[in-house]
C-alpha cells in the first residue's frame, strides 16, 4: 500500500510517499482502508520532533512512529476475531492517537474501542474533520467549562480546529462567543457564528477590560494572571493546549488558584473518540458542520503539514486518500 513515511525528524520535507506492507488487524482491531485523514498538532509535532516532551513519548534519535496521522475515516475491509462492533463494508472513523498512529496511508489498523460509525449523510472528508478537534471543543466547553444559557465565552486561537467546532456548539447552547485569531480568519469566523472577533495582532483580548465567563484556549501563551484579568467573577478558564512553559504553569498553579478564587483554571485531557456519538447527533440534525481546509492528497501531506505549521488553514486541513494509484 501507499504510505507516507517518516524516518527522521525534520520539517515535512522529510517526509516520502512510499510503498509499505498493508498492516494486519490484530483479533482485537479493525483494518480500515482509508478514504480521509485530518492534520493535527500531533502530526506537527511528531514530525519535527519538537517539543522536546515528543521525542520521550515517539523516540529519542528517531521516531517510532513510522506513518503520522491519528483522524481517520474510511471503511471496514476486515475485522479481527474478537471484534463485536463493526463488519466489512461498515463505514468508519475516529481518533487512532491511542494505535499508534498511521492515518495517512491506504490501509490502518485501529481498535474497534477507537472508531464510531459514520452516518451515511456525512462525507469521509467530513469525517475525518471531527475526532481530534470536536472532543478537544465539546470536552473544553462543555464538561470543563461548564457551559451555560447566556454566558459569554472567548476562544483564543478560534480559527482553526477546536475553535469552528467549538463556536458552534457554543451558539447551541445560547451564549455570546467572541473568537481570537488572526487578521485572516476572522471573515471566516464571522461566517461560522463568532458574534465579536478579535484581532491577536491588534489588540491583547486580557488587557482591554472586557471579561467573560468562558475563556477556552487552544494557545495558551500568556500567564494564568493575565488569563484571570479577562475572567468575569466566578469565571473559567479552559486550556485544550499551547506552550509548554504555560501548561505547566497551568497544571500546577491552576489548582492553588481555583482553591483560593471563585475563579477556576482547568487544562483538558483529552478522552479520545468519547463524544462522537454526540457528534454524529449534532451533524445529522444539521446543527455542526466541519470547516475543511483543502483536501489534499495523500501526496501531498508534507505541504498540508507545512501549511498547518504556519497557522495558515482556517478550520481542519483535509487529506483525501484515493486508491488503485491514484495517490
Ligand atoms: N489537551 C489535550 O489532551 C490535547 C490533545 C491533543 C492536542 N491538544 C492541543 O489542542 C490544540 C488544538 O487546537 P486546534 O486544532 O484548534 O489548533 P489549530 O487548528 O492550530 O488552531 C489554532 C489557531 O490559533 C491561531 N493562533 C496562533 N497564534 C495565536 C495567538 N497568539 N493568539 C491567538 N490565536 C493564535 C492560529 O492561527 P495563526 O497562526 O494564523 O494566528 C490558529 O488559527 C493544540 O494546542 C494541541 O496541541 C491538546
């Protein structure tokens, strides 16, 4: 099968499209052959190895992980004996982070705990948009952050993955939604729901005395006090991720700050695949809709990589898998 395959860190220019063997589903795992897969900070990382935490979890020298990828949508082509809940022909997707990676290819393996059945309304490319981002947004807003009717949330970084999901299931819920990004994005980011937008280059969303009751983040590069500046009274704070130095400032001062303030600073540990169902709800009623970014080919992931690295895709980057050599 076709696969691209890293062998050494690098930037995506490192990466090749190469021929591999198709992998084999273990009694427990589902082969998949693959229709789309999604970009994600995982990809980005893993492939430069950096932060230097990827390189404890992926391979000192040089990564384990051979095929980046963990957003998948495709169909069943086998099932290991063990396997209760799909059948050949069933049409899949979900989170593979927890599988080892290997989106971008032909065929994968995943457990069958990691996919949820696609509904027949929605595309594989759409499909493939969903896991990583949507659970980061539905898991940031509404079990973190404790979302209500007529709060005010800001998402900073609102532009690409979490945030399109995230203002849309906010807008369900009935809140005002203000979104931080860059210049760019912010026309898209009307269109998709965001009733006030904020420039990051123009203007600093914790130092212009508004404050809200949700802040959900997908940057976190400020310190917790500035974050608190921004927050109504008994407001939240939410990071889904961002710079290191600051998530580990989140993850060991958040809790002494929300023991000593009506406000609360959380950081989500994504619990992979665990909302799909909610999301194949959503979408088939027509209340969420992917923003997707390309597609590209499976040929071409290490621009799509590229392009994602510069921040410059609105919503999720797409990668369309086509077989019999058409890759
Ligand atoms: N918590 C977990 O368990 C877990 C698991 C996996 C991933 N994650 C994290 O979750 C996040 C995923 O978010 P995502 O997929 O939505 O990312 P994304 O698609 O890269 O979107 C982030 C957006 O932020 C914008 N941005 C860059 N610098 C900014 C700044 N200073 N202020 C405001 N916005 C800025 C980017 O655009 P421009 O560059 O054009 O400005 C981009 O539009 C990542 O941080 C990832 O590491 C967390």
């Amino acid at each position: 099968m076709k696969a691209i395959v890293l062998t050494k860190y690098g930037s995506p220019d490192v990466l090749e499209l190469k021929e591999v063997e198709r992998p084999t589903a273990k009694d427990n795992e589902v082969l998949i052959k693959a229709h789309a897969a999604s970009v994600n900070d995982w990809d980005w990382c893993l492939v430069r190895g950096k932060p230097f935490f990827i390189r404890l979890l992926c391979g000192l020298l040089k990564p384990k992980i051979k095929i980046p990828g963990v957003d998948i949508a495709g169909q069943v082509e086998a099932v290991g004996r063990d396997v209760k809940k799909f059948q050949p022909g069933d049409e899949v997707y979900g989170d593979i982070s927890e599988c080892g990676f290997g989106g971008f290819a032909e065929y994968v393996c995943a457990h069958e705990n990691a996919l949820a059945l696609k509904p027949a309304s929605m595309t594989f490319v759409e499909a493939a948009a969903i896991p990583h981002a949507a659970m980061l947004a539905v898991q940031g807003l509404r079990d973190k952050g404790q979302l209500q009717p007529g709060q005010r949330l800001l998402i900073n970084g609102a532009g690409g993955g979490v945030g399109t999901f995230g203002v849309q299931i906010a807008k369900l819920i009935g809140v005002e939604v203000t979104g931080v990004d860059s210049s760019e994005k912010l026309d898209m980011m009307r269109a998709m729901g965001f009733d006030q937008t904020i420039d990051y280059t123009q203007e600093d969303f914790t130092k212009n005395g508004r404050c809200y009751d949700l802040i959900l983040d997908t940057k976190t590069n400020r310190s917790i006090f500035d974050y608190a500046r921004a927050l109504s009274r008994n407001g939240i704070y939410v990071t889904v991720g961002g710079s290191p130095a600051r998530l580990f400032q989140v993850l060991f001062l958040g809790p002494w700050f929300s023991k000593f303030s009506k406000k609360k600073i959380h950081m989500v540990a994504l619990k992979p695949n665990k909302d799909l169902d909610y999301m194949n709800e959503l979408f088939e009623a027509g209340k969420v809709k992917p923003v997707i970014d390309g597609p590209y080919k499976l040929r071409e992931v290490p621009e799509a990589i590229r392009h994602f690295g510069a921040g410059n895709h609105k919503g999720k980057v797409v990668i369309t898998i086509e077989h019999n050599n058409k890759t």
